[in-house]
C-alpha cells in the first residue's frame, strides 16, 4: 500500500544520513535557537533537512511538509497526507559524539502516523515500517519485544529528563536506561531493542511522528499520557506526553504513572 513512499523515504533518509555521518565524523559549527543555549542547531540539520525536502516533496509535490527546520506554512492544514520530518533528532548528542540519533521521516494521513522511518548513521540503523506493511530494521522484519514484567523490563529514558530530575521518583519501580533522541528510543522500543518509555514533557510532532508508526507497525502501542491516540499536523504542532510500549506493558506503565507521577 506504501510501497512508493517508503521506497522515497528509505532513500532519503539514508541520504541526509549521509550527510550527518559526514558532519558527525569532521566536525561542525554549533549555532542556538534560543538564548538558553539550550536549542543546538547546526548545518547537518539544515542541510539534511534540505536533502529530504527535495526528495519527499519531489516524489508526492501534492502532499503536505512539516519539519522542525523548514518555516511552517499553515497550507498543511488543508493537506490530507502530510509529511512530518525532522531531519536530526538528537542534535545534542550529536554535537557530544554520542551516536544515539536519528534522521527522522513519517507520513501522516488524515492525522494519524501512517508510515516511518527513522534512519541512525552513525550506527547504521535503519527502522522502516508503515501500516499494513509492518517493520523492518535493516530490511529484516522485526517486532516489538514480549516482556511483561515491569521489573525486568527495559525501560529507556531521556537523559535530558532525567537531568531535570523527571524520572527520580520512577527509578524505585523501573529499570531505567537513558538514551538519547526520543525517535531513536522510539525506534528501538518498535524493534524490540528496548520495551517502553514514557515522557510527561510535551513533545514536538516531528520528534514523535516517524517513531509513532514504527510502534504501532511493529505491535506495540503508543498514546499519549491519558490514553488518546496521538494525531498529528495540528495547528500547533507540539503534542502533550506519551506512553510508547511493547504491548503487555501499556497498561502497567499507565498504572505507574498514575500512581507514582507528580501532581
């Protein structure tokens, strides 16, 4: 049913990965998008961004583009298949050398995340799923993992979260691994490389709407923190938390938070 448009995306993505990798491995400048300095940027994302735009908008020039580094047009709205990007998840870690990112593409139809990719340079791992298609990581199928122990699950969080001191009162019950990028973590929960991960931080859809379709494609399920699915290409495109597990593990993680989280 997909076919054509993972084929673009697969291209794509390994193409603006190409273009990370280059800067990853010879240095680049680092510019801020705020005055926190809290914000990094750099020419790998602008450039990648620009890779991927021609490519996807070349293929499908009807179709709708959000990306975290292209200036929004509310013409999307009026767009039943929007392409949502971020061309470098991660951009911290990338600028720290640590390889857990991701270059970042999905499609969403009618709001919901129909197709993604989410393609990691540094380590050469590329996730591809799309509904009725299922997943893939390195042209291998793949599935979200079976645990169902909360206490011997693989629970992987955010680093930057986790400074800020978000994940303390979760620690006691879960065993936590941080990792970088929340697509990467996405990624890696669809293809059973890890079992869940949570956020009480709202998240931008360009960070979450690749990972979103790798999820469900592989069997898990993802939704944000109340259980309502997660819809994209909003007018404001900043979505509240989510929940992204294998699926015995959905209701024992929304159990958690509800008890443990802080009001």
């Amino acid at each position: 049913m997909f076919d054509r448009e993972l084929e673009v995306a697969v291209r794509a993505a390994r193409a603006a990965g190409a273009i990370v990798r280059q800067y990853y491995e010879g240095g680049v400048a680092v510019d801020y998008k705020d005055s926190a300095r809290d914000n990094p940027v750099t020419a790998a994302d602008t450039q990648a961004d620009a890779c991927i735009r021609e490519a996807v908008r070349g293929a499908f020039p009807q179709d709708g583009w959000l990306s975290e580094e292209t200036a929004d047009s509310h013409e999307r709205l009026t767009r039943r298949r929007v392409w949502i990007v971020d061309p470098l998840d991660g951009t911290k870690e990338f600028v720290q050398h640590i390889p857990e990112l991701c270059v970042c593409i999905g499609l969403v139809e009618d709001g919901a995340a129909v197709l993604g990719v989410s393609f990691n340079p540094i380590t050469d791992e590329l996730f591809a799923g799309a509904r009725g298609v299922g997943l893939t990581l390195n042209g291998a199928a793949a599935r979200t993992s079976t645990t169902a122990d909360l206490r011997q699950a693989r629970i992987l969080a955010s680093r930057s979260e986790d400074k800020r001191g978000e994940w303390d009162a979760f620690k006691p019950h879960l065993r936590v691994e941080l990792t970088g990028s929340v697509a990467y973590k996405l990624a890696l929960i669809a293809a059973g490389r890890g079992d869940g991960t949570f956020s009480l931080t709202p998240k931008h859809e360009w960070d979450i709407c690749a990972g979103t379709a790798l999820i469900q494609a592989g069997g898990g399920r993802i939704t944000d923190c109340d259980g309502q699915p997660l819809r994209f290409n909003r007018e404001r495109p900043l979505l509240p938390g989510l929940i992204a597990t294998n699926a015995p593990l959905y209701e024992p993680i929304r159990a958690l938070i509800a008890e443990v989280a802080p009001r």
